[in-house]
C-alpha cells in the first residue's frame, strides 16, 4: 500500500511540474470566458494607431507625434460585428424596434425616403440629418451614393448593447438570446447613432449640429441657441483660432459654461476656486445665465468638456478652438468627433471624481504644470488646429458618410426597395420641419 500511494505522490509532481513548465501554447486557446470578437479587433486597432491617453500623461509626455487617426479611421472595425453574416432585412427590421426613436432611411437611385418615429416629429435632429443626406446627394453625385436601407437613432444614448437587457415579460424572456456577432440569427441589429460606448454595437454618425440647429428663443437675449451650419462655423473657427496669439488669449483658467442639473460632475466643477475655473451655469431654457457661442470660446487658452445626462454637442467646436481641451478619461461616450481627436492625443487628459474638492484639487495640479510647459502646451494646440482644418471639416464629415454608406451597403445581403410606411423626403418637407436660419 505504502509503495502505491509512493507511485500516486511521484506522478501527482510529475504532472504538476509538467503544468508548471510546458508552454502555454500547448493548452486549449479557448478562454474559460468568452472575449467579445469585436473588443479584441478594437484593442488590435488601438494598438496600430498609438497611445490615446493624452498628451501630458506619463507615457507620452507632450510627445508630438504625427497625427494619423482621422474620422474614417475606425469603419471596418466598427462593421466588423457583421462582417461574417452579412447585414439582412431580418437584422434591419429588428434594429427598426430598437429603441424609442428609431427613424428608417432608405436611399434608393438617388432619393431618400423615410419612416420617422412618431417622436421625431417636429423641430427634431432627424430632419436636420436628413438635410444632410440630401446635401450628401445633391453635392456629390459623381460618388453614385449607394443603394441603402439603415436605421437612425435620435435618442442621446445608444441602443444596441453588448451586453443585453433580458426582458422582464416571461414569455419574451425565453425567446431573448444576447447578441454574438458572426453567428446567424444572433448578429446585432445595425443601428446608426451619434453616440456609441465600449458596451454598444451602436455605428456613429456625425452629429446633428453640423447642419445647423435652432432652439426655440435663440440668442443670448432671449435665453435660446442657434447653431449655425457647420460648413459656415467651421472655417470660421479655424480663421481666428489661428488668428489669436496663445500669448493674448484670455484667462489662465480653466473656461466652462453649461447646465449643472444634468450632471454632479458639473456642479463641483462650479465650485472649485475661481483661481482655477472660470465657471458658470447657463441654461437656456429657464433664462439662467448668460450663453456664449463657439467663436466665443477661441479667446481662452484652456477648454473643459463634461457630459451632461448623456454625452453633449457642444464639444465639437472645442476641439476646433486652438485651445488646450480638457477632455475626461472616465466617460463611457464616445462620438464620432471626439474618438479621432482623443487617438491623436491632443487632449488633456483628467479624471471625473465626485469625491468632495477632488475635481478641483485635480483640475489646479494639471493646469499647474501646464502652466510650466507653456511653449511645449501651446505647440500641441497650433497641431491640433492645423488637424482639425481638414479632418473635422464638413468635407471630412461627408467624406466619412460617403465611405460609411458604401462599405454598409457592401455588407447588404438584400436589394433595398421602398418599405410601404416610408415616404420621399423632398427639400420643401424638411425646411417645413426644420426651424433653422436659411
């Protein structure tokens, strides 16, 4: 007996010795849980454009290197959750239920027709979209803007999650399976919003803003906003941000204006010491405070963008403005804008804490040394300008839709054709529901 258990000791070291030493690869690849396909492509990805972190971390302390990331960047990774199975009717129709404003775009030889959610009516970001597509249509017909059938979400948050939410009625519970790319009937439904996060399928589409937007009582007198079309804005952003001289801009603090009941973040950056933070709560729908508009906003060195209840517009003229953009590593959402300009590094990077004083404490040691790095500081915003005059220009904008629509349409497994709820849109039926400044 005593020889035995001497044999079962010697093999139970042996075995445990051979575990110990043999080369991983020699185990089953297949971890115990599964990786998302489409986050190990996104890490893949990340790795081939660099360092996102910033360019005052610790790694790339204000490095200046090449900027190579632009707003066409991220296509194929992004379709990549289809890229197996193809797009079919079954994938769009269900993508059509997603959410509570799922708007159906069709674009066929050359027209656009259109079922709109009943919610999107009226003065509504849909039509300010599809003012864009037909500008798409109408400025670029040498590109012959594919045949497509895609679904436009106009909610401020994505619809389609990674990880999904089982439905609480019991008979729909047992019919709910979580999306897996690449297996078909399991695929995600492909859903255009202008919002995405690291837990959303979700495709981003430019933000509704870039064609103008107008919010009933516009102006500062009134307490209102109007968004001029980007393609006005745009170069006049660029014209003075390159016009004023970092040395006569104004303020060494950091400038923010906004709402503060849509996010406690922005309530303590209120209260940090007017030694650090110019800031002030402005809401136009209550007359609170006074706006100011993008071109404003070029006359101060430093920028900080905080999200709202979800992500906010208004940080697309920031990353315009010439100034140093304090840009938070701690938010879920990510547009189409602010993913480019973050891979390039020209952000400065903080991180969002509700603990008491610790955003403000936070906020005066970066702007400390930046202030002691102002020549290095200064270079990183005149690169991020000079990137931003063609990467985030309308052309680049259309130039991305164009790209984005013709590798979408490559993936339809289908001939798009006229769904009976859908109608043409015409330039007369969206002027009539679209409150901008002609």
């Amino acid at each position: 007996m005593r020889n035995d258990n001497k044999r079962l000791y010697c093999v139970f070291v042996v075995t445990a010795l051979i575990f110990l030493f043999l080369p991983k690869s020699h185990f089953s690849s297949s971890p115990l849980v599964k990786e998302n396909p489409l986050r190990s492509v996104q890490k893949n990805h990340e790795r081939e454009l660099g360092n996102a972190g910033g360019f005052n971390s610790s790694e790339t302390h204000f490095s200046r290197k090449a900027a190579s990331a632009n707003l066409q960047s991220w296509i194929d990774v992004d379709l990549q959750p289809w890229s197996m199975t193809g797009i079919t009717k079954r994938m769009v129709d269900l993508a059509a239920q997603q959410g509570m404003r799922a708007n159906r775009i069709q674009i066929i030889g050359g027209k656009i027709y259109a079922q709109i959610s009943k919610s999107s009516r009226g003065p509504s970001r849909i039509w300010y979209w599809l003012w864009g597509l037909m500008e798409l249509i109408d400025e670029f017909p040498e590109e012959a803007v594919p045949d497509v059938d895609f679904i436009l979400n106009t909610q401020d948050d994505p619809q389609v999650s990674i990880v999904g939410k089982r439905p609480k009625n019991p008979i729909l519970a047992k019919k709910y399976r979580d999306f897996v790319p690449g297996i078909k009937g399991q695929a995600p439904p492909p859903v255009f919003s202008a919002v995405t996060t690291s837990n959303n399928y979700d495709l981003l589409w430019p933000l509704w803003t870039i064609w103008g937007e107008d919010v009933e009582g516009a102006g500062s007198k009134t307490g209102g906003f109007h968004d001029p079309p980007w393609k006005e804005l745009h170069p006049k952003l660029i014209h003075f941000a390159k016009k004023n001289k970092w040395s006569e801009r104004r303020s060494e603090r950091i400038f923010w204006r906004g709402s503060v009941k849509t996010n406690p973040a922005r309530r303590a950056l209120i209260r940090c010491s007017k030694n650090t933070v110019d800031a002030a709560d402005v809401q136009h729908k209550l007359r609170v405070g006074k706006p100011i508009d993008a071109l404003d906003r070029v006359k101060y060195k430093y920028l900080i963008y905080l999200d709202g209840k979800s992500f906010s517009s208004a940080v697309l003229p920031m990353l315009v403005a010439g100034a140093v953009v304090f840009l938070p590593n701690n938010s879920p959402f990510q547009t189409l804008c602010q993913r480019a300009f973050r891979e390039n590094g020209f952000h400065q990077v903080f991180h969002v804490s509700l603990s008491q004083g610790e955003i403000c404490r936070t906020l005066s040691e970066i702007l400390s040394g930046l202030r002691n790095e102002e020549l290095r500081v200064e270079n990183r915003a005149k690169d991020a300008v000079d990137w931003a005059e063609t990467q985030l220009s309308m052309l680049a904008f259309q130039k991305y839709m164009i790209a984005m629509l013709k590798r979408y349409a490559d993936l339809l497994k289908y001939t798009p054709t006229k769904t009976k709820d859908t109608v043409e849109i015409s330039w007369k039926l969206i002027k009539k529901n679209v409150k901008r400044k002609q």
